[in-house]
C-alpha cells in the first residue's frame, strides 16, 4: 500500500445521486427497479427442509448409508446394537478386498421370516423413513459380515479347529472372537463367478457362509446383492473406529489363476 492508498476516503455516493438526481438530470427514483419482496418464513422453511431432504436422500442413494447391528455374529469387531457407516461406491467406484465388512441384502431367505409382518417400532420407524429414502427397506433384510473369499478364490477349513486357508495360504485373523477357533465346521469350496464368500468374526455363532454350506445350503452371496463396505462405527461415540483393517490378513494371497 502506498501513501496515496493509506490517505483515501471511504467511497461515497456521488452528490447527484445524494440529489436523487441521475448524470442526465433525472431523478433515479424513477429508473429504480422495484425490490423483490422476501419469500415468508413459512415457505423459506419449507423450502429449506425439502432441499435437505433431496440431499439426504441423494447421499443415502449414491454415497453413504447408516445401519444398526441386531446380532452378536460380528463380535468383538462389531457389537450388538453399534451404529456403522456404509460406503456405497464399494463395489462400483472402489473395487472390494478380501477383509472388507460388507453389508448385503439376504441372498436366499438366510433371515427367516418378514420384519415387516409383526414390526417392532424400531422397524416401524424404518419402514416410514424407507418410504421417504432416508433408512433401508426393513423387509429387505440385510446382514453385515466379512468378506473372505473373491470370484475363484479356493476357501478351504480342514477341520473345525484348523486355521482358514485361501488360495492355499493360512490366515492369521487377529478380528476374530479369541474365545473360538477360525472355522465352526469343514468345508471346502471354490466362489463361483459374480458370488462371495463371507463369515462372521463371531464365527461359532454367526450363520454364515460356512454355515449354510455345512446345512447342505447355498453359502454364496451373489454380488449385486452387496449394498456396500462398512467403514466407520458412529455410535456409540465411545467406539467411534474406522473398520479397514481386515485387509492386513490376506496381505500374502494372490488371486487364482
């Protein structure tokens, strides 16, 4: 800044606009366009509230999702009534990873019954904020579990006591319920093309992949029914964690040829 700019006046209004006089010598109130009246309070909220509400249901759709835990399958990673973050570009914008906890909609009636037939008021809320877009539809039913086998993928227990094995590669699974071991029955599958693979943490109390398997039922879960990657616990505040470090277990397994 030099001299000049430190000493110059405030801007003011020219004397012929103080006149009410414009530079051609007619009064400016004349030419003046008339002001726009202020939308009223109530359509201003109104208003306000339905944009929020088409980004809320924008971000719910393409972006991020909220869901509750209803069961103890997951544990110690995920406990009973805990709150979880959904990312939605995973799968689609990011690829999924052998570790990731996913949330997926129930690929062949593993929930048994409707939530929606005798719904609780927690469902009942569900079903009111589905409508509008802001929960998933509760007669979907989703599960989270975690994701251990890709498309090819050789998964293989030996014996209930034995260590997972994928692609010929023995797990060390520090997500784990330590009171358990890493495989409640023996199996040994190969994921067929567009399916999954997914067991509980929790895995002597989860009905999981391994489970239905060993029921001589369908163990797969198809791809397009995975609604996305778990990524945070929200609530409660004390347990706010990220949920991303599946992925260090099967650091040493290359994909099937």
């Amino acid at each position: 800044m030099n001299a000049s700019d430190e000493t110059r006046p405030a801007v003011s209004e020219p004397e012929d606009a103080l006149s009410g006089e414009d530079a051609s010598g007619g009064h400016r109130d004349a030419q003046r366009a008339p002001r726009r009246q202020r939308m009223p309070l109530w359509l201003d909220t109104m208003v306000t509230m339905a944009v929020a509400l088409v980004i809320a249901v924008l971000v719910k759709t393409f972006l991020i999702q909220p869901f509750y835990i209803p069961s103890a399958s997951m544990n110690p990673t995920l406990l009973q009534d805990d709150k979880i973050l959904v990312s939605k570009l995973t799968p689609g914008v990011f690829d999924l990873h052998r570790g990731d906890v996913i949330v997926f909609e129930d690929p062949d009636n593993w929930i048994p019954g409707d939530a929606t037939e005798n719904p609780t008021p927690r469902v009942r809320v569900m079903m009111v904020l589905s409508m509008v877009g802001l929960a998933p539809d509760p007669s979907q039913d989703h599960l989270v579990k975690r994701l251990i086998g890709l498309p090819g993928d050789h998964v293989v227990c030996a014996d209930q006591g034995a260590a997972l094995e994928v692609n010929g590669v023995a797990l060390e699974e520090p997500y784990i319920n330590s009171g358990t071991s890493a495989c409640q029955a023996a199996f040994d599958v190969t994921v067929p093309e567009d399916r999954v693979w997914v067991m509980g943490d929790n895995r002597h109390a989860s009905a999981d992949s391994a489970w239905h398997e060993s029921q001589g039922e369908n163990g797969f879960v198809p791809e397009a029914n995975i609604t996305g990657k778990a990524e945070v616990i929200f609530w409660p505040a004390g347990r706010w964690t990220g949920l991303g470090e599946g992925r260090d277990a099967f650091a040493d397994v290359l994909d099937q040829p």
